[in-house]
C-alpha cells in the first residue's frame, strides 16, 4: 500500500531528538524559538515565507531547539504565539530565537510585522492591525534568558505604498534590547530583500544551508549568509545585523580533534532526548479548561519543559471552580482530547494535508461521512494517485480508519472548525503528528443534474503480468454506456444505462447495479471509487480519450 510519509507542517512543530555531546559535567541550555511564517496575503501575496518557515522549524529542530511554529497567522494568533514564547523562555532561559518570513513595514521609524489577514486602509490603522516588531524584542528581554536571537526575513517592499502618507522602503534599524541579543534582517536598514525564485527565499535559503554547518559561531553564519547573497545580487542586497552578543553561539556542533577541549555548551541528553511525546501532549491540552488534564500532564511530566505553566493553570482553574478562560496559545488546537461519540459531528466533511517532497506538491485528503464510511485520497509527489473507501469510528479520544487490508489509529490531539490534529498511534503513520486543514463540511460534490460533463470515453490502462491492459466506459448523452476492456486473454463488452445520482456514478445492465463514488472529474481525468464488494473500495482514475 502506498502512502506518503508525513511531517508536521502547520501550527505546531514536534522537537525532533538530536543528541549534543555537552562537556563533563556542564549544564545545557535550553534552546526555545517562534518561527512564523505569513504570505497568502490577500494584496501581494508571497511565494516563499511558508517553505522558509517550515524549512526553518525543521532545521533548528534537528538543532535541539523546541520550536512554536506558525503559518499564515492572523494577529491575534501571532500575538497569543509571542505571549507563550515569552512564557517559555522565562520558565526555561537559555537561548531564545525568533524567526520571521513574509511582509514588514516601516511607519515613522517603527517596524510592524503584517498579519494575514490585516485590513489596512490606511498608514494609522497599521498600529491596530499589525504587530510592533519591538513587542518581540521586549518579550525576550522580559523573560530574561541568556541568548536572544532574532532574524526578520521581511524587507520587502511595502504592500500598501498609496495607503501610505511617507512610502519608506523596507525596515528601520532596531536597537537590540540589552546584552546578548543578535538581530538580523534579510537586508540592510532601509532596503528592499528579494525574495526568490526558488523553494526558498534568497536571505533564507542560504541561511538555512550555514545553520546547518558544523563548527561555525553565529557571526560566521551571517558572514557567510552576508558573502553568498551579495554575490548572488552582485551587491545589491546586503544582510546586516546587530549585536550586543558578549559569548559565543553555535548552531551545529563543532567538529573536535581528538583531546580538544569544547568551550560551547550543548543541549545534555536531558534536554536534547527530550521526548517529542511531551510537545504533543502539551499541544493537546494547553488550551483546555479541565484541571484533570494538567493534573495528568504532570503526572508525566513533573520537571517538564511546560511543568511550571500547567501549575499555573491549575491553580487558576482551581481558585475559579474551572472557569477561567482559555490560555493564550499558538496552535490549532481547541483543547484537550475528549470522548467525542462514535461519529462526531466535528469530524464530517473533508480535511485535507498538503505536503511537499522533492520540490514536488502532494496532498492526503480523508472524508468522513455520518454514516462512518468516507475515502481517503491521495496525489503524489511523483505524480501518482490513489483513492480507497474507507469506514471509520471515534471511541473516547482514538479514531479508527479502515480501508482494505490496512488500518490507522490516530489520537485526537485536537478538532478546531478548520484544522484537525491527529497523532498516529497504529499504522504507516505511527509516531507521526499530522495536521489538516478543512476543504469542506461535506464529504462529497453533488453533480446532479450535470451528466453531459461526464459523456464522452474514459480509458483505464495497466499492466497485468507484464501485459497491457486497458477499461473503457463510453457514457453516451442519451443515457446509455458501453464497457469494454481487456486483461491477459480475457475480454468483455457490456452495455447498459448510466445516471448521476449526487456523488454517485451508476451503470446499470441486465440487473445489475454498479456504483462509483465521484472524487473528482475534470477535463481529462475522472477519479471514482468503486464501491461494489469485490472492488475493496479501491479508486481508479480514467483518462478522457474522446468526447
């Protein structure tokens, strides 16, 4: 059975175990980071800001950092994200790193990071509908932690120039906020950064590739980064950045001659074996208003990276008899798991996860229908695709899927109105946390009362033991069909009449009835789901070969 390997994308990421060899007997400090990630605006929206985030997140991940991760956020996401950031590193120290891709401007020497979503009519609406870059540099002071990093991939040119009284191009130069905080930008004060024609934006891309180089300290990864990209604009983009740095910072682990002795603290095995299992606990419950389930939290996790915030919540949900209000908090989730019926309402519709591989888009796509049958659906980077029927039921907080011989088993971390969080706990996505956004609250299109965009032939063709064969249904405008096909020495013609019944394709012949599931039909390519018995509910797609 194929079936695409999935990472987490949007919202939340997980902490990806990397071991650090740390010196004898020195304590690691803990790495934290925001990474945001804003460019479906609906004026100039921007390619790269998503892949540079996600690229970003995984990155540092891989680095031994615990990173909050948002894509396309609106303000009061973005807000609630940098309040919880500030909670962690105060709770936590160590090294803190904010990271942003997508639009930034500049009003009267003050640097505002655009939300999607923003409604800006005007220069002095950009305090209400923007979020003032100095917030974040004030929070990571506040929390008093050792390192601060900040990195703001957002020079480009102003979205809004005839809304704006004083066009200025790009950021103004920001002071940092006492001792030990770097602050970088994709260009110098003032410019305008490019933003690329590949996966990645230019600033980002060759940022991510110095992160990930053993044994260069933070102002030799922004050297680099500063060298490659003049370069590649021939002087025309500068990256800059500001530094009250007093000690040394380094990303990836230096390489080591036998006897050296490392000067730079690493994450120890406590910190950098972290289990990812916690962040996805926390994720589940960090906006519940069940003392039960920080109660449990800390049952598991009682020096935990989270420990001192779930106290917190505890106690303020005891001291109001369970009513305080949700916390604030960066991801999609919209409380603890809870037991939600055999079918839960929630879950109808279609949810869909878009992935890339290889620089190639792909997507998976489950619906699931009241009566606990539905599909699940497949594009694949290479080009492939599969569809396949599937049953499925919700027990407490597990929901069960399956179709043919497989079976997947998923904890319900959260059911938001457009995203859904599972956590694999059976099957090829074991271990895997996924994220999928709503495509719609039902299940199915109904075409009815749109036959004549199906008449014309449709043509399936395969191998079978190393021999071609080939299906074809001519679906004539009156109503009537023909079959015919071939496999190995076996060939068929059958004739009958054909009607759309919503998201049903139906051929009847001398009694019999034959149902198709309607995934999708477009100019060339129809994709249905057979749903007789012996199909095993497997999905074909049919090419059109004549109208």
């Amino acid at each position: 059975m194929r079936f695409p390997i999935l990472t987490l994308t949007l919202y939340a990421s997980l902490l990806i175990p990397v071991v650090f060899l740390a010196p004898c007997g020195v304590k690691a400090a803990a790495r934290t980071a925001l990474v945001i990630g804003n460019g479906d605006y609906a004026e100039a929206p921007l390619r790269n800001p998503v892949n540079d985030s996600r690229d970003m997140a995984k990155v540092l991940e891989q680095r031994g950092f615990t990173v909050l991760h948002l894509e396309n956020a609106d303000r009061a996401r973005m807000r609630r994200a940098v309040r919880e950031f500030e909670e962690i590193l105060a709770e936590n120290k160590g090294t803190g790193l904010f990271y942003y891709a997508g639009h930034g401007v500049q009003v009267e020497g003050r640097n505002y990071l655009l939300p999607v979503g923003a409604d800006i009519a005007g220069e002095f609406e950009v305090g209400d509908e923007a979020v003032l870059a100095d917030s974040v540099l004030e929070a990571m002071a506040y929390a008093k932690n050792d390192l601060n990093i900040v990195i703001l991939d957002a020079c480009r040119n102003n979205p809004f120039p005839r809304s704006f009284r004083s066009v200025t191009r790009g950021l103004a130069r920001m002071k940092t906020v006492g001792s030990g905080m770097l602050i970088a930008y994709a260009t110098a004060p003032g410019n305008v950064a490019m933003d690329g024609e590949g996966r990645n934006g230019l600033y980002t891309g060759h940022l991510l590739e110095a992160i990930a180089t053993p044994g260069l300290s933070i102002e030799q990864v922004f050297k680099s980064v500063r060298q490659k990209v003049m370069a590649e604009t021939g002087n025309r983009q500068t990256p800059w950045e500001e530094s009250s740095l007093t000690g040394d910072f380094y990303f990836s682990e230096k390489t080591q001659a036998a006897g050296a002795v490392q000067t730079e603290t690493r994450p120890d095995s406590s910190a950098a074996q972290q289990p990812s299992s916690e962040l996805i606990f926390w994720q589940g419950i960090s906006a519940s208003q069940q003392g039960a389930d920080y109660e449990e939290y800390l049952r598991r996790y009682p020096d935990g990276v989270f420990s001192s915030l779930a106290r917190s919540r505890l106690a303020s949900l005891t001291a109001t008899g369970g009513q305080a209000g949700p916390p604030a908090n960066s991801g999609p989730r919209s409380g603890a798991a809870l037991p939600m019926g055999e079918h839960p309402e929630r879950l109808l519709g279609t949810w869909q996860h878009k992935f890339a591989e290889n620089r190639k888009e792909a997507y998976l796509q489950y619906s699931f229908s009241r009566d606990g049958t539905g599909s699940i659906e497949s594009e694949e980077p290479d080009g492939g695709w599969w569809a396949e029927r599937v049953q499925w039921q919700v027990q407490g907080d597990t929901l069960a899927v399956r179709y043919g011989e497989e079976e997947h088993t998923f904890r319900l971390v959260a059911v938001a109105a457009d995203a859904l969080t599972l956590l694999g706990l059976k099957g090829d996505l074991r271990d895997e946390q996924v994220v999928l956004q709503r495509v719609s609250s039902e299940t199915a299109s109904s075409f009815q009362g749109q036959a004549r965009m199906f008449a014309g032939i449709w043509k399936d063709t395969w191998q079978d033991e190393g021999k071609p064969a080939y299906q074809t249904y001519t679906l004539n405008e009156d109503g009537t069909y023909l079959d015919q096909g071939q496999t190995g020495s076996e060939q068929w013609s059958e004739k009958g009449a054909w009607h759309i019944d919503n998201d049903l394709l139906v051929l009847q012949a001398d009694g019999d009835t034959r149902k198709f599931r309607i995934v999708h039909i477009r100019d060339k390519a129809l994709d249905l789901i057979d749903l007789s018995p012996e199909s095993l509910g497997q999905g074909t797609r049919f090419f059109r070969v004549e109208k």
